[in-house]
C-alpha cells in the first residue's frame, strides 16, 4: 500500500452561497485532500495544527475514513484557523470577509516517524516556508511532491515561493495564477515557464472548464462533468489535488499516462464535492458513486473517428 503524506490546513469555514449560507463548519485544504485520498488503497496521515476549539467529532470523522491525524497538532487554549466566504451568482467569484491565521499563525510543521519515508507528499496551499520544511523533514526523497499554491502567497512570499518550487515535481495552481506567476496568457507558455522553474509536471485548473496537464512537450486535457447544479466550490481545487495525489500514490506509478488517470480521478472527486457545503458531499461519498461517475467521464472524452 502506498503512503500519502498531507501537509495543509484543518479549519472552520463559514460559506455564503446564492443557494444559502452556514455557521462554522469543517474546512481546510488538508481536510479535503485526506477525504478525497480516502477513496482509494493508500496509507495517509495529516500535518496540520489546530486549537483546542475542534470538536472531537470532527477529528474522529478523519481517523474514521483511515486518516493517521498524529500530525496533527492540537494547541490548548487556541483558535483553529477561520476563513469567512461569501459567493457571487457567478460562483467563480467569491469574497472573502474574514480570515482568522489563530494557531497557523505559529505553524511549525512536524511529520510523524511513520510517514518520512512516504511514496508521494501533497503540499496544500501554505506558507512556502511551511512547505520547504516539511520537504526537509524526509528522509528520503519521495518519488513525487506535488505543491499547491494560490496568489496570495504570489503577491506576499514570492521569493519564498519561487525556491520551495525548485525543490517539487508538480505544481497545481488555476489558470489565473498561473498566468500571475509567469506574467504569460498562453497556459501553453505559461506551463514551459512553470516547468522551467522546476517542477517536471504542471497542473493548471480550469474550474468548471477542466484541468490541463503539462509534461515536456506534451499535454493532456480532462474535463469537467456538466453538473446541474453546483451548491458550494469550496474545497473543490483542493478535493482534485486529493484525488489526483491518492490515485499516484495507490497505484505507486508516477508515469505521465497515470498521470493522465490521476487527473481524470482528481475532476471525478471535485465534481462531487460541489454538490453540498463544505465537506459533506465527500464524508458519504461510496464507491459505486465514484465509479459510476468516472464511467461518465470517459464517455463524456471518448469518440471513435474515421479519417479520409
């Protein structure tokens, strides 16, 4: 079985959507990535940090989907990082009311003993430096280190960024800040440069327009599923992440054809977590579900041809 190792935030979101609105609820890059990983054979463990404010329910829901949470760092007497979100009609655009960094304001990652040595390492989006150190804490190099950032870290930690990069093998980042990062329209241009940068694979989402993969010379395009509706975007990059780095690391094949697989795998994920706030769509997800979907991706991409 391949190990998983998750780096990245376990938190409270408080969503607002045209469709209705919600208290505090779970949230958290690292949160999404461990219930999307959890649909496949793979060994994962969490490295976060949250305060004593977490409810036990809410961790005993990740040890339940085999999540190892030893990494997970509980401070007495803090506060779980916050994040307040309220979407458009246009759910691509959102605004975000408030952020709360509480105990992430401090953050010193520590990997468990048990997950140094993992198959694959999926930085969610977190202070570069965050990222670099738990890189430093293997002991050995893992076959893959996927990154995910977002312009934030752009726009305040660019150099801290641009090192962190040098030392991955794929970066998955959206469409505008790719296009941030490299100060290039063309994804075409903008993936070479990427990938000039470091990383030997590049990841660019498109949202509801699909996610392109980059290696060398060639590129492979997965599209989205046309949902009816789509309740809650949130969490959904970080779902597809989940899926596309549990599906590497399950199978234990880094090949750019199993990338392609992962990719499809990672849209199948995203395109559930949509459909209700927050985590809850992806807490009942089955088996039977994802599968049947992923035979709608491959009609959805599939033709046959005849040429003159």
């Amino acid at each position: 079985m391949g190990k998983l190792l998750i780096v990245g935030t376990v938190a409270f979101d408080a969503i607002e959507t045209p469709f209705g609105k919600t208290d505090k609820i779970l949230g958290g890059a690292a949160t999404y990535i461990g219930l999307a990983a959890s649909n496949f054979n793979v060994s994962s463990a969490i490295v976060s940090v949250v305060g004593d404010d977490m409810p036990a329910n809410y961790l005993n829901l990740l040890s339940a989907k085999n999540i190892d949470i030893s990494g997970l760092e509980i401070v007495k007497g803090g506060k779980t990082f916050y994040w307040k979100g309220k979407y458009h009609n246009d759910l691509n655009v959102r605004d975000t009311l408030a952020t709360e960094l509480n105990v992430l304001a401090d953050f010193n990652p520590k990997v468990p003993e048990s997950f140094k040595d993992a198959d694959v390492v999926m930085l969610g989006n977190l202070h570069p430096n965050i990222q670099l150190s738990v890189i430093n804490q293997m002991t050995e190099r893992p076959k893959l280190i996927v990154l995910d950032t977002m312009n934030f870290w752009m726009d305040h930690s660019l150099p801290e960024l641009l090192n962190v990069i040098q030392h991955i093998d794929v970066l998955t980042i959206n469409d505008e800040e790719a296009r941030q990062l490299t100060g290039e329209y063309s994804l075409v241009k903008a993936a070479t440069k990427i990938e000039a940068m470091g990383p030997k694979y590049v990841v660019i989402k498109k949202g509801e327009h699909g996610a392109l993969l980059f290696h060398k010379n060639k590129v492979f395009f997965a599209p989205a599923l046309p949902l009816e509706e789509v309740f809650d975007p949130t969490g959904a990059g970080d779902t597809f992440a989940g899926g596309f780095s549990g599906y590497l690391a399950s199978t234990r094949n880094i090949s750019f054809e199993n990338m392609k697989n992962a990719v499809i795998q990672g849209s199948n994920l995203a395109s559930f977590c949509v459909e209700k706030f927050g985590t809850e769509r992806m807490v009942t997800l089955n088996k039977e579900e994802v599968n049947k979907r992923l035979l709608q991706f491959k009609e959805l991409s599939q033709f046959d041809i005849e040429l003159e």
